[in-house]
C-alpha cells in the first residue's frame, strides 16, 4: 500500500467500516475501477467510485472520493451555523465579510432578498484568507447533512467542489479543478452533446491515442470530445460507440475532465469514461449475477433500503423499458462536427503549484473554502463566484450561463422587463448583472426539462442498485 492508501484507510477507521473491491471484471477495457463504501452500525453512511491505470491508483482515486464524503459530512455538521439575514450580518461584519449567495448561482425563480433568514457559515477567501460568511446549504453535500439549517435552505445540497488530499492545498485544487469542470461543460454535454466538435482521434496525443486505440481493438469507439478553454484549464468529455448489448446500461457511459494539461485531461476523460462502465454495469447492470458475485457478502448486508430523487428514479425506470438499441440511440454522441486536437489545444499552461495560482486563473472571481483535517487528511468544499453547475437538473443559473444561452439560442432565458410563456421564473442575479445582460433575465423550467428530455439520468442517478437497466433486468433492483 502507498502511504496515501494507508493514511485514507486510517482515517476512514475512525469512522467505520471499509468495504472495497473491484469492478474491473464487469467490462472488457481492462482500466482497474473500484468501489468503496463505509459501512457505521452495520449500514453504509457514505460511497465512493475510483478508478486509474493502475489498480493502486484506482484504489486511492476510490478512496479519496470515500474520504470527501464522510470528512465532509463530519467537518459541517461540526459547524456552528449562525442564522440571520445578509443585511443582518453585513451590518454586524461588513458586506466584504458576508458573499452575496447570487454570485454562487440561486435555482430560477428564487425569492431571495438581502432580509431573508439564511444559516450562515464561516468559508476562507482563498485570495486572502480571510473569513467570510457563506450560506450553509452551498456547504453541505448531502440533504442529510442540513440538520442545523434553522434559516430557508437556499439550494439542493450537490457534491460538485469537493476534495482530499493528504495536505490542504491538494484537498483544495480538486475541488476546485471539479467546479471548472462542470462550469465548462455544463451546457455543452449530454443533452447538449451537439454543441461541442469531435476531436479527430489520429491528433489526439500520441499517449491518448495509444489508450484509444487501446479500447478500439476491444470494439469499443471512445469520442472523444471538445468543451471549452476556461480559467487556464482544457475541458474535455468522453463517450462511446459499442456495438455490443448485453449490458445496456454501459452505452450511457461518459467521462470529463478539466485541467491545464491537454493531454492530463484527454487522459482522465478516456479513464473514466471506462470507469463509468464499468460503474454504471454494477450499480445499475442487467447482468444481476456477476453484480452479486462481484462484491463481498458484507456490501449486500450494509446496503439501506433505497432512496433517492423521485425523478431520477423514475427516468432510470423509464430507460430500464427500453430496447438496448434504442437506448444507444439516445446516448450516442453527436458526431456532426470534427476539430483537430491542435486547433482547441492552445498554448501550454504550467501547472498550478498553489491554491493562490489556482485562485489567480480565475479572472478576478472569489473562490471560498470550508476544510477540515483528521490525521493529516484533508477535506475541502470549494466555491467560486459566477461557476454555474447544476443549471438543466436543478435550474441554478447565473450570469455566465445566461449569457451562454442568449448566444447560443437555446431559449432557456430571455432578457425582458416582465415574465412572458413558460418564461416566468427571473433569475437571481445582482443589479450589476442585469445591467450587463441588458435587463431582468427569466428562465423556463419547461424548456430546460425539453432540452433534457429523457436523459435526465446523465445528469442525476438514483441510488445504486435501485433500478438494473435491460431486457434480462426488466427494471428490478439487485438486491431483490
């Protein structure tokens, strides 16, 4: 074991019970894939997937992801929350000290007002390190996690910005690496797959084609695709072609990645997409028998009853009828746009070496963090001002993607004086913002769900093992 394998396990100790084992055998590519859960008083409190080139890595990748979730949860519901509105604490603090919860991306549709009673927590300004009062909710990853929300939770709890590390900074860049992720992408993959080119696999990097190429020779046709260039990092996704059916649920498969280094992200994106196969065949697989056989009796012993978001659940179960072939339909990538890797790599960027030059890409925006520390391993949640995640799930949008959707005519929100059709829902934004987006912005609840359509679990799964997608499955869970 390497020392951060030894120092995650140790950690988790305090807490409960590891159970992890591989998922490699449950596709063809041959990339190590793991999952790791804690089981406390005999029931799992928290899961992580991880996955790498080799099996050591994927075991610290699962491990680390194992470790964002229970530090996190332990670190907030240590927190003191502090409940009044933001004019209320900029009056007791000053409005430097208290981050206006619109620059972190409200749901449309929002009533929030500066005299609302919000639960406010202490976060550092990564630019200074200085405290700062941040809403709880944006904190928090998990709803459970709420308890001592005495005000109006502001946002669906989500994990994207989490991260550990064995030091802090580490802990930080991660999460910090997942918000620019999704803030590129957000409306440029999945349903929105067609806005964003093909990198041609023949000038991809000679390592990212030699991986490609790789998984061509099992059958399996990566795409490998463009998202974006933003805050000094290269946004990439993968998806794929498979001609072979018997897992349906593996052709829904898709990895992203958002670094620095072209051929670092093209890297991860390829890995976990093959980590989403593999993932997604036991989590949600028809094959119910090597699901079973594949994890230890005490995973099947630890597993709660299922839960989980009432409209994922119900978009699995809707893909749980359909034909294999007409699933791959669905989820195939868009192939109606190629570029050539030279064209979208740009000029090579050094890699950060601290939070502060992370934070000095970031265009002049604040980045927050809450980190805790057990053992000399890390946790932090980080949040950026203006980075929009979650805006076709939950319909949290702000600035940048209203101005995304205005200049791509995706009709999500029009600039007007007055709610007007199924454009009823205004977003929070500063007046600044407004004044920039030329007017009040309203968004349509109703046009985000048709740009989803079906596809709603690419964006939000249910719980694992509470729907197997395929004709041998018929929509059962596992554990029945």
């Amino acid at each position: 074991m390497t020392h951060a394998d030894e120092a995650y396990r140790e950690t988790l100790a305090r807490f409960g019970t590891v159970i992890d084992f591989d998922l490699s055998s449950l596709d063809r590519t041959g990339v190590p894939v793991t999952s790791c859960s804690l089981a406390v008083d005999g029931r799992f409190a928290h899961h992580g997937n991880g996955y790498g080139a080799t099996d050591q890595a994927a075991r610290v990748s699962g491990l680390g992801e194992l470790t964002e979730g229970v530090l996190g949860a332990q670190t907030v519901r240590g927190l003191e929350p502090e409940t009044g509105s933001r004019r209320e604490l900029v009056g007791r603090y000053g409005a430097g000290a208290v981050v206006d919860p619109r620059l972190l991306c409200l749901p449309a549709g929002a009533d929030y007002d500066d005299d609302q009673p919000v639960s406010w927590v202490v976060a550092t300004r990564l630019r200074d390190d200085a405290p700062v009062r941040v809403p709880l909710a944006f904190v928090a990853s998990e709803p459970d996690e709420l308890a001592a929300d005495r005000g109006r939770s502001l946002i669906t709890p989500i994990t994207n910005g989490l991260g550990a590390g064995l030091d802090r900074d580490r802990a930080i860049a991660h999460g910090i690496g997942e918000i620019i992720q999704r803030h590129t992408n957000g409306l440029r993959f999945r349903a929105l797959d067609a806005r964003s080119p093909v990198i041609a696999t023949d000038t991809l990097p000679a390592p990212v084609r030699e991986l490609v190429d790789r998984f061509a020779g099992l059958g399996i046709t990566v795409v490998v695709k463009y998202a974006g260039t933003a805050f000094g990092s290269f946004s990439c996704y993968a998806m794929g072609l498979d001609d072979e059916l018997a897992d349906p649920i593996r052709l829904t498969a898709g990895g992203e990645a958002a670094d620095p280094s072209p051929e670092r992200a093209l890297t991860k994106a390829v890995l976990e997409y093959a980590n989403s196969r593999a993932r997604k065949a036991f989590c949600f697989g028809s094959n119910l028998s090597a699901v079973r056989a594949v994890a230890p009796a005490a995973y099947w012993e630890a597993l709660p009853p299922s839960r989980g978001e009432p409209r994922a659940v119900e978009a699995m179960r809707a893909w749980a009828e359909l034909p294999a072939e007409r699933l791959r339909a669905l989820t195939a990538p868009d192939l109606s746009r190629t570029v050539s890797f030279a064209e979208v790599a740009g000029d090579p960027a050094p890699a950060p070496a601290s939070v502060a030059d992370w934070v000095a890409r970031l265009e002049g925006r604040e980045a927050y963090a809450v980190t805790g520390e057990v053992d000399g391993v890390w946790y932090a949640k980080t949040m950026i001002t203006g980075a929009e995640v979650e805006t076709l799930s939950y319909g949290r949008i702000g600035e940048d993607n209203a101005r995304v959707s205005l200049e791509g005519d995706l009709d999500l929100v029009r600039v007007q004086d007055t709610p007007t059709g199924d454009h009823r829902a205004r977003v929070a934004l500063t007046a600044e913002a407004e004044e920039r987006l030329g007017g009040p912005v309203w968004f349509s609840p109703a046009r985000a769900a048709e740009i989803v359509g079906p596809l709603y679990p690419l964006y939000r799964e249910p719980p694992r093992h509470s729907v197997a997608v395929g004709a041998a499955a018929a929509g059962r869970e596992v554990r029945a």
